[in-house]
C-alpha cells in the first residue's frame, strides 16, 4: 500500500475523554488512519480505519483521552502499491 496523503476531516468532542472524527470516503482509498498525540509531546499513537464499500461519511470515536488536555489529529489516507 502506498500513502496518498492526509484526510480532511472533523473532531467533535463527545465529552471530557472523547471525540468523534468524522470524513468523507476518499474515491480508490483501502484503508485510512487517524493519529493523535498530546500537544508538545511526541507521543504519536493510530489507529487503522478499513475503507470497506462505503459511500457514507466515516465515523471513527477515539476513547480514552486525558480530561483537560490538548491534543493533534491528523489522517492518512492509502491506496493499492502499483
């Protein structure tokens, strides 16, 4: 598999220790992965999401969080290697 980049998506918090990201489907995509870490700390930690067939938005909750702490997101997204 080869990365094709990152994803666009949103992070709606659902309460002290967790959030909802949410994207649309990238067209060819085979899996995706959500990363966070805590802010100024190099903690990197994901989470592989399988694109399956859906052409729905992708709901993904991340439990577990600190209370009170900041956190990074970002996504990635990959497709079949050639």
């Amino acid at each position: 598999m080869v990365t094709g980049g990152s994803i666009d998506f949103e992070v709606q918090p659902q309460n002290a220790t967790s959030v909802l990201i949410v994207w649309n489907p990238v067209s060819g995509a085979t899996k995706y992965q959500i990363c966070y870490q805590e802010s100024g700390v190099n903690n990197e930690m994901c989470k592989d999401v399988p694109a399956g067939a859906n052409n729905q938005k992708f709901e993904f909750r991340l439990d577990g969080l600190k209370p009170n702490t900041k956190y990074q997101f970002f996504g990635r997204v990959f497709f079949p290697g050639t």
